[in-house]
C-alpha cells in the first residue's frame, strides 16, 4: 500500500481516481476506444511517480518521473480530443487536475536535475 503524505503520489491517486470515474462515464455512452486510452496514459502517471519513490538511484527516479511526464503530455492530448469533440461529455476538474499535476511534476524533474 502506498502511504500517503507525499504531494506528487497523492495528487496522482487524486487525479487517477478522477480519471477512472470519466472514464465509466465515457465507457457508459459507448466512447470505449478513447475511454480506454485515457484510462491507460492517465493512471499510468501514478503508477510511474508511485515506482519512482522507490528509484534505484537518482538517474533512475529522473527516468521514471520522465516516463511520468510522458503519460501526462499523452493524457493531456486525450483529454483534449474529448473536450473539443461536440459528442463527448468533458469534466473541466480534470483539466485543472492535469494542470496541478504537470506544474508538480515538471518542478520535480528540473530540481532534480539541478541537484
């Protein structure tokens, strides 16, 4: 079990969480392809920040929180297709958690690689 405490792990619950809750909205109004997408790259972001807490070494808490980022950018795409699609319901928390999130994770990154 994750502990909870630490910022980026428990904005990334938070947000993966509201991710898999659009995501039954989407699947319930039959929008499965994008549904799964979304639910894949967005919870993704956790599961890569919560592996990076246990990092091996600094370069390798680097490359995960990279790989982080990467589901974010591919999360951030899907969740723009579904607010601009006149057919797709949209959940603006979603885009102000997406945003939150992306502000910590990219701090992380450029601390880290100062330091």
């Amino acid at each position: 079990m994750i502990k909870p405490g630490n910022p980026v792990v428990d904005k990334s619950i938070e947000f993966s969480l509201l991710i898999i809750r659009y995501c039954d909205t989407l699947n319930s109004k039959n929008k499965k392809v994008i549904a799964n997408q979304l639910l894949r790259s967005g919870t993704s972001i956790g599961a890569n920040v919560s592996e990076a807490q246990n990092a091996e070494s600094k370069s390798d808490f680097i490359h995960k929180i990279k790989i982080a980022a990467k589901e974010l950018e591919e999360t951030k795409y899907w969740l723009t297709l579904c607010k601009q699609a006149d057919s797709y319901p949209f959940d603006h928390e979603l885009e102000a958690g997406i945003k939150e999130l992306g502000l910590i994770i990219y701090k992380i990154l450029s601390s880290s690689k100062r330091n």
